[in-house]
C-alpha cells in the first residue's frame, strides 16, 4: 500500500483568522476519501494547499510523494483540481471543451483522447452540442473528465456535486467510483454525509481546524452506541456522527475509540 497524499500538522491562517490549525492524514493510493465539515471549516482552503493553489502557515504535505512546498511543480503533473465552480466553457461542445484542455497540455491526439473520455463519462451523444445545453450533471461530468485529461494520480474534487438533483448526483457518483477503479486516488470535499457513505473508503470530519474524527464508516459509527429501535438495533448514520463530533445533537462519544483529543 502506497500513501498517495500525506499532511502533517498542516496550519493556515487569514490575518487573525485560525482556519486550519494542526490536520493530519494519509490518504491511501487507489482509495476514495472524503473530507467532511460545515460551511467554513476549511476544506476548500485544505485541498487549495494541497493543489499548491495556496502556501500553509505551517506544517507540510506530500502529494504523490512530492512535497507540495518545495516540489510544487512535480505536485501539479500528478494531480488534477475540480473546483467548487464548473470550469466549463458553455460556447464550446463538450468535445471542444476536452480537446482543448489537451492541446494546452501538449499533448498528441488531442481529439482521441476527447473521445476517450467521452465515451467513458457517457457523453458521447452529447459531444458534439454546446456545453451550454448540458444539465447540471452532465456538465459536472464534462468538467470531472477535463479535469482528467494529462491522466493524474491524484484527483482532488471540491463538493463535486453540490447543488445538482438527486440524479445527477447519481450520475457523478458513478463516474467517481469508475475513477477509484482504475486506480486514482479521490480527495473529495462534501457537505452531503450520504454522499461520504456511498462513495468513500475512508471519511474525516474536520471541525474547528482540526480532523475530529476519521475511519471508515463502520468504524466511525462506532463512536456512537447503537441505538435501540423496538427488537431491531439500528446503526447510528453518519449524520448522527457527525453531528455528534461536532457537539451538536444528543449523541454520547464518550466512548469514542477513534475520537482524537480537541484541544
Ligand atoms: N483568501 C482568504 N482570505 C481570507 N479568508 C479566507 C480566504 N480563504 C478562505 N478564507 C476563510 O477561511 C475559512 C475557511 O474557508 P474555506 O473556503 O476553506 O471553507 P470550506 O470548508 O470550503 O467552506 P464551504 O463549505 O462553504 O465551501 C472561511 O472563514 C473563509 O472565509
Ligand atoms: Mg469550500
């Protein structure tokens, strides 16, 4: 097992403003991860580091084994960045949008490899319409397989689905999980606690500039006693745990095993 994206004590500060303060975590090779939190917590600003968009105050990183200080440019032949916000350009057809993120990436067979992804995102009927016409899924796909083009090892997607409808939602997942198939390693930021279920290996919750808490599912609803539901005992879902760690909500962590210490 390879350790794909690795952060050590990694701080950042705006002015007076303490938004990462001291998180930790190894995102292992060929895994989906999902970095949870509210509004504010920092995750943008984690995976901004992480991407050399921006410089941490402290600590460090390694991203497909390159330190994402020292080493910034190898960092960013390795990755792939899909913002909160769409990247596409809705004059162009999808298949113009793929196309030319390969010729500025010098690279050979700019249209083959439109194609390619084309057919894999399930966007081949739609290629050759204005990305304009897409609903919100299909170009949330359109900007997931341009973001792909140069083949990164690691890809890092911020709230992937935020604001799409349930389908295209659907939609998105499934490319995800095709992406963790072939061996890319996922850094996904989500505020949908479903959508951290269905799709990753592992999931950290940061909280207060710190990760609070971070398994797998299983073992992060192991933070909370089962609750007992008539003769059935029913799981406590992610949401209870999250809100638990957090500190809202009534859930006893006391027992938590994985829960790490908040100063
Ligand atoms: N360039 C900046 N200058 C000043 N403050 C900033 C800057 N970038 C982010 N912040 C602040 O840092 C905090 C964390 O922001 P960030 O965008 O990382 O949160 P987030 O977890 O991605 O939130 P959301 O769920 O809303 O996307 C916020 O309070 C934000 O206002
Ligand atoms: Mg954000």
């Amino acid at each position: 097992m390879t350790i794909a994206i690795r952060v050590r004590g990694l701080e950042k500060s705006f002015g007076d403003l303490h938004v990462l303060r001291g998180v930790d975590l190894d995102v292992e090779g060929g895994t989906v991860y999902a970095l949870l939190g509210s509004n504010g917590a920092g995750k943008t600003t984690t995976i901004r580091i992480l991407a050399t968009l921006a410089k941490a105050t402290a600590g460090s990183a390694t991203v497909a084994g390159h330190d994402v200080a020292t080493d910034p440019g190898a960092v960013r032949e390795a990755i792939s960045l899909t913002g909160q916000f769409a990247a596409v350009d809705e004059v162009l057809t999808g298949r113009e949008n793929l196309v030319l993120v390969a010729r500025l990436r010098h690279l050979p067979n700019a249209g083959r490899i439109a194609d390619d992804l084309l057919a894999r995102f399930s966007l081949t009927d739609a290629g050759g319409r204005r990305a304009g016409t897409y609903s919100g899924g299909m170009r949330r796909r359109l900007d997931i397989a341009m973001s792909l083009i140069g083949d990164p090892s690691v890809v890092f997607l911020d709230e992937p689905t935020t604001g799409l409808d349930p389908e295209a939602r659907l939609e998105v997942w499934d490319a995800v999980r095709s992406l963790a198939a072939s061996g890319t390693t996922v850094l996904l930021t989500t505020q949908y606690l479903d959508e951290a279920e269905q799709l990753a290996d592992r999931i950290a919750i940061l909280h207060e500039g710190r990760i609070i808490a971070d398994g797998t599912l299983a073992e992060l609803q192991r933070l909370l006693p089962p609750a007992e539901v008539e003769y059935v005992e029913k799981q406590p879902t992610l949401e209870d745990v999250f809100l638990a760690v957090i500190g809202h909500g009534s859930g006893d962590t006391d027992t938590a095993a994985h829960q790490k210490e908040v100063a």
